[in-house]
C-alpha cells in the first residue's frame, strides 16, 4: 500500500534498491535515493545469516535424472553465529540477511538489533508520511515476524479483522456498494466449524434456504 497524506503504510524489506532497471549495482547506498528518502534510512552494511534452524547460508539444489533434487546445504561457522532483534516484547531471529541502518532523525525505531557487534542498531523503523508512514526492516519476513509487526502496525491504524476469533482454514471477504454489503465466509475445511461473532444480516448460503 502507498503511503500519502491520505494515509496508507509502506513495508520495505531489506535489500530492497540493490538493482536498477539493468540488474547493475547503484553507487549510492540502498534502498536507493528515492526510498532512502522516503524511509529515511541508508544501508551502512550488510551480510548473510542463516535462516532459522538451518546450518548452511544457502540452499543447494542438486540434479537427479534432469529432474530438481533438494540436497542438504553444507555446513557453515558462520551460521552457528545468530543474529536476533527486540520488537514490541519480543526477540527474534534473523533470517538470510542483517542490515545495520544510518537512521535520520525524524525516523522511530520499531525494533533493535539485540545481539553481537550489531547489538543497539535500528533494525526495524518507520517515518511518518503524511497521515501513514514506511517501514524499513533490515532482515527478511519471518512468520513470527509478520505476526507481530502486523499486530504492532494493525493496532495503531485501527485495522481489526472482519469476524473476531475467526477459526483456523476459515477465509473472510467484503464487497460493498454505497447501499449493501456481502461478506463471504468460506470453510476451506472438511470439518464443520460454528462462528459465533457473525454481523447481523440475511444468510444466503444455499444450506439455509
């Protein structure tokens, strides 16, 4: 979503601005002239982690007959070194990438690098623009990641969902015109589950006719 004086937030991974429009390396430091701006930050530097559990920086992919088989990744020191971050109250750990960003001053850091050399740097921070703001994350997502940032930014903008306490595999859509409203409840189940926080409204689904 773009950020503006109307609102909106922008979430920006790291390594975002590293190839222009030919694949060639800017000179300038990323996520480029033009993000660093809007973000506020700039990458000072940057390496390889490996993701969580993993014992190797890279996935290996050998072939077998022609056809693609995954092969386990070769060991590596440098994996065994962990890099984590505070967000909220929590820590997590790095996946693929750490980034140590030059933050301007207007910028608010969300999370912070909480260990080795990197330990105190912004990690995750936002800047306001307009009425929204852009996120710059100096990692990669993770699922626990994107739990909880998507808490932490959700909460602030006064997103909630559209049915409270929705069960696991059940899908939630809204369409609306100016004079009515349709939301979709889809069980992607085979189970038969009970929804109790469902809106007022006339029931359409051919079970209920």
């Amino acid at each position: 979503m773009s950020t503006g004086t109307g609102g909106g937030t922008l979430v920006i991974g790291a390594m975002t601005g590293t190839r222009d429009e030919h694949n060639h390396i800017p000179t300038i430091p990323a996520p480029g002239r033009g993000l660093s701006e809007l973000c506020g930050v700039r990458v000072e530097e940057f390496g390889r982690v490996a993701e969580p559990g993993a014992d190797g920086l890279f996935g290996l992919h050998g072939t077998e007959f022609g056809l693609h088989k995954a092969a386990a990744p070769r060991p590596a020191s440098s994996a065994a070194r962990r890099y984590k971050f505070v967000l909220g109250n929590g820590e997590h750990e790095a996946a693929h990438l750490y980034e140590l960003l030059d933050v301007d001053a207007d910028v608010k850091v969300l999370g912070r690098w909480s260990s080795r050399f990197a330990s105190g740097r912004a990690a995750i921070t936002i800047r306001k623009v307009g009425e929204g703001g852009a996120v710059y994350m100096g990692t990669h997502l993770t699922g626990t990641l994107v739990e909880n940032l998507a808490d932490e930014r959700f909460g602030r903008a006064g997103i909630a969902p559209l049915i409270a306490d929705l069960p696991a595999n059940v899908e939630v859509t809204l369409r609306h015109a100016a004079d009515r409203k349709l939301l979709f409840v889809l069980n992607t189940d085979e189970d038969t589950v009970e929804i109790s926080s469902l809106p007022a409204g006339m029931d359409f689904s051919p079970t209920r006719r």
